[in-house]
C-alpha cells in the first residue's frame, strides 16, 4: 500500500510540473551576434545538469547542484529568452497543490502502515 502512495506523489509531483511548465517556453533568439543565444544554452544546461545531481549525486556533494540551479535561473533572468505565457490563477494553484501534495504522499512515512 505504501508504494501506491508513493508512485501516486510522484504521479502527482510530475503533473504540477507538467501543468506549471506548460506555460514557460525556453528560445534561443536568433541573431547576428554569437553570444546572444549563449545565456539560453547555459541555462538549460545548467538546469539539467543540477537536476541530474539532486538525484545522482550523494548527499554530502548536493549543494553543487544547488549552485548550478541557481546559475540556471541567473541566466534565464538575464537572456530574457523565457517567454512565460499567461495562466489563470485556477491553473497554478491546481500544480502547485498537486506537487506539495504528491510530494508530502512521496515523502511520508506514516502512510500505508
């Protein structure tokens, strides 16, 4: 029963995601200039390669991928080449509420005897 629980947050946890990064959409602009696109590149770069260390990486060497998803989010902010679309406030607070939940169905011990 408990790893019901469990696969329903993880279930729950990529549906908030999916729901709440429907919206946001990575671009590289084209233009003349070389270095225009690199802050795009670098940013889901860096994301990705923070998110693979959360999960593969040991507890004791975590805070490196805290840094590179913050560098991630830095570059994002300062390429403005994510275009975040408008989404009604129904919208987040259904993926927000799906992830907390999933994660707290995840992370509990309690659950499931």
């Amino acid at each position: 029963m408990k790893f019901l629980f469990q696969l329903l947050g993880f279930a729950l946890i990529l549906f908030g995601v999916y729901q709440l990064g429907s919206n946001i959409i990575f671009t590289t602009n084209p233009s003349p200039y070389w270095w225009r696109g690199v802050s795009a590149d670098l940013s889901v770069l860096s994301l990705t390669l923070g998110v693979a260390g959360f999960i593969m990486l040991p507890k004791s060497v975590r805070d490196f991928s805290w840094i590179l998803v913050i560098f991630g989010i830095i570059f994002v902010v300062f390429s403005s080449t994510a275009i975040l679309n408008p989404t009604t406030l129904w919208q987040f607070f259904l993926s927000v509420a799906s992830m907390i939940g999933g994660f707290k169905l995840l992370t509990d011990r309690n659950l499931g005897g």
